[in-house]
C-alpha cells in the first residue's frame, strides 16, 4: 500500500469518531494482529472464532499506526498516541476504504468468477501478466468483502496489474464486490450447480455470477465460457466487448485437440500453436484459454504466454498429482461441487493404473435441497466412469451409495464413514502398488488430512516420493 495519512482514512471510512492521535501516515492494512507491521492500520473484524477487538493493543505493540473498531475499547496496552477509528462496522469500512484506494490507482483489474476454476483462471492469468508488468494477486482464495479488500490495499504505484477473484453464495454479492474493485476486465468460468443452498437454481447463479459482466465500464472487456450456454446469455448484459472462450472454431477464442500428456494436458491454440498445461484436468485448458486471452490482449507475444504457462504450478490441494509406493495419489480436497466433482471423477477414471481406482469423496456443501439428489447423482457418475471402488464420508454418503448401485454393470466396493473424524480413526482399505487415488471434498471437510492418511499408508508399505506434478 502507498502510504496515506491517518486523515485519509478517516475521510474514506464514511461515519466515523476518532479517538487517540489523528496524526501521522500508515502504510499497510491488517486484520491479523500476529502479521501487523509497522506503520499499518489494524483492522478490528469480528470472526466466529475470534474478535479482532481482543488484539488492538497486540497490534498497536507490533507497530500498528492505527485501528479501525466497532465495539468500545477498554485496553489499548497504554498506545494512546494511536489513532483509534470507530465505526459501525468494520467490515463494511474495510470495504469502503479499499473502494477509494483503488480509484486512485492507476492499475489494471482484472476480476475472475465462476462456479468452477475461479483460483486456478487467477493464477494462470497473473503468471501470464507478470511478463508485462508487476502483478499482485488474490492470496488463496481470498474472494469476499474482506479478501478482496486486502488484496486491492496490497497493491501500490508500481502495480500495473491486479488479478481478483470474486466469490458468491448470496445474491447480490458479486455485484457489491464489484462496487469495490471497480474492475476493468471480467472472467466467468463457468456456471454449475454450486452454493445452491444461498443462489437458488442455476438461473439464479447465472444471474449472480452476470452481475461481473454488467459491471464492466464500456471500455473494459469481458471473456466469456462459449462452451457453457448459461455464460453465453451473459454477453447481452454486457456494455464492452466480449471475447468468447471456448473449443469451437466459430468463435474469438477457441483451441483444439485436447489431449492428455505425462504431467498434465495439452491443445493447439487456433489449431496451431501447442499449448501445454502442466497438470491434469481437461477443464484446465479451458482455464488457460482465459489467460490466453487476457495476454494477447495486453500485447504479450503468443511465444511469451506458451512459455510461461508450460511452467506453471497448481494452487494447493488442487488435482496435485503423486507417486508413493507405486501408488498414485490426487489430492483434490480443495473444495468441491457437482461440476468439480464431475470433472475429478472423469481424470481419475482417465488415470493410468494396473490396480483400482479408489475414489474418496466427501461431502459436497451448500447445495440445499438438492443435495441428496446431487450426491447420488455423484454416485451415478462414478459407477458409469468404472471407478473400481468409492469411500464416501459424510453424511449423505448412503445417496452416494444408491447412486452407485443404481448402475447394473456397476460390481465394484463401497464403503462409507459418518465423517472426517471417523475416517481418520478407521482404514477400509490399504492402498497398494498400482492403484490410483483421488481424494476430494468440501473445504469444511478437510479431506486433506484423510489424504495425509492415505499418503503415509502408501509410504509405510515401502515406498517413496517417485514423482510429483501439480500443486
């Protein structure tokens, strides 16, 4: 963040009561206490785990110049000379104070939606747009009216792009995000069945994630999914132009050949210039399509980009690729929903393996009245792709169970746990040599430990780290 006086803040934050010493500059936000640094302004957001109201005066000892809260403060560990800025909501300043510091920067927004792909699409894009220039982007999946915020007040002068990504499971979010980032060019993945439970059905969905494309100004430019109807009818909301995305050869943006490489997956740009993308997923070339699009658009030369995403690494926990013991693992536990769990299912039936192919799903969050139908539809998809058997945690493991056994041809092993904790405490099978195993789930369920799990039992029948592609 460029520095700005204690007064700026005061002035961006709308209604507000200043206590403490309203003199000086700070030059960072933080809403963690442990990572304040000097010259920052300490904002107080109330958590479900914590209340950053707690923590003022440990951020005022490590430094902080100011803080930003909403509750009375009855300890500021004797920093008086602090500026202390009340408000009535914290997390609605935050909001308001990162909206006019981007006005005042003269960089490039480039914001990523949709219901699959949203981190991945970021990554790629930021890594093709760091050969033009200094690139800040969305740590993690920092996607809502707080991440966002930080990501925008991260950025400074010598900035010249800035890759957001925008997150919903309520109506009108993404539209208030927007408000806040203001940004210049849009990106939709995708529309599927994802946070049912808040959005509704998926025209409602569409509807949410086409709030980014409408809020473009007319000299921005919006890419556009072509090979998903639902992101087609966004273009008539659009006021900018827009590219549209896809493996058509009717269209502005299109690849062909798609084809799985060791390591990851490959197609031809215009048919012409092979594009590699270094881990698996045929939905990762639609991703890097995107990134594609956003380069050229820049003005970096097609060479540039190819070599760039050749080189590219996955987020973590995202269809990360390994070999233990003869055994190959895909750690998926990112998050998850119907079309990403579509998608999973598809690679690791794909999967090259002389043994099983064991499918650990968990469950699939928000989607309201439809889970039980989409966690059998889950168990449908897997029974048709061959997968050899399935552990399902959670509790709509028994729909998953019917959705399998719904499939005639389908003679393969199930087993199931209530959840997390009971998966770690049994063990329905032992991997072994020649087998492939894809652990995916929602992020509340933290499947990456049942992955660990599954890793060290891979590890302890003789084996070692062979290979490793991916995040």
């Amino acid at each position: 963040m460029d520095p700005r006086p204690v007064a700026w803040v005061l002035e961006s934050v709308g209604e507000a009561n200043l206590g403490g010493e309203g003199k000086g500059v700070v030059r960072g936000v933080s809403t963690d206490s442990r990572s304040t640094r000097e010259g920052d302004l300490f904002v107080a957001l109330k958590g479900e785990r914590t209340d950053g109201h707690l923590h003022v005066a440990g951020a005022f000892a490590r430094g902080a110049r100011a803080a930003l809260i909403s509750s009375d403060l009855t300890d500021l560990g004797g920093f008086l000379d602090r500026a202390v800025i009340r408000v009535p909501d914290t997390r609605v300043a935050l909001g308001r104070l990162a909206a006019r510091y981007r006005k005042e920067l003269d960089v490039r927004i480039i914001a990523v939606t949709g219901s699959n792909g949203k981190t991945t699409t970021k990554d790629l894009t930021a890594r093709v747009l760091e050969a033009a220039g200094t690139v800040v982007k969305a740590a993690h999946s920092y996607n809502n009216d707080i991440g966002l915020p930080l990501t925008l007040l991260a950025m400074d002068r010598t900035t010249r792009f800035g890759v957001v990504e925008l997150g919903t499971n309520h109506p009108g979010e993404i539209a208030r995000l927007c408000r806040i980032a203001a940004p210049d060019v849009g990106i939709v993945t995708t529309v599927s069945e994802a946070h049912l439970e808040g959005l509704g059905g998926l025209t409602e969905i569409a509807e949410e994630k086409g709030a980014l494309v409408e809020a473009l100004p007319a000299h921005g430019l919006a890419f556009l999914n072509w090979d998903n109807w639902l992101c087609r009818e966004m273009e008539r909301r659009a006021s900018c132009p827009v590219v549209r995305c896809g493996f058509d050869t009717s269209i502005d943006l299109w690849g062909l050949m798609r084809k799985r490489r060791p390591g990851g997956i490959a197609f031809h740009l215009f048919g012409k210039v092979e594009i590699i993308v270094p881990f698996p997923g045929f939905h990762n070339a639609s991703n890097a399509l995107f990134a594609i699009g956003v380069g050229l658009h820049t003005g970096i030369p097609i060479l540039t980009i190819q070599e760039r995403l050749a080189e590219a690494v996955l987020p973590d926990m995202r269809m990360a690729v390994s070999t233990v013991g003869g055994v190959t693992l895909i750690n998926d536990a990112y998050n998850a929903n119907p079309g990403s769990v579509e998608a999973a299912i598809h690679e690791l039936a794909a999967t090259r393996a002389t043994g099983r192919r064991i499918l650990v799903l968990g469950e699939m969050g928000e989607l309201g009245e439809r889970s039980a139908a989409l966690h059998r539809e889950a168990g449908r998809q897997a029974g048709h792709a061959g997968i050899t058997a399935v552990w399902a945690i959670g509790p709509h493991a028994p729909d998953v169970e019917s959705g399998l056994t719904s499939v005639e041809r389908w003679n393969g092993s199930f087993w199931s746990s209530a959840d997390t904790a009971e998966a770690l405490s049994g063990r329905p099978f032992e991997p072994e040599p020649g087998d492939a195993v894809l652990v995916k789930g929602s992020r509340r369920m933290k499947l990456e430990t049942v992955f660990d799990r599954i890793r060290e039992e891979a590890r302890r029948i003789g084996g070692r780290v062979t290979e490793a592609v991916g995040g």
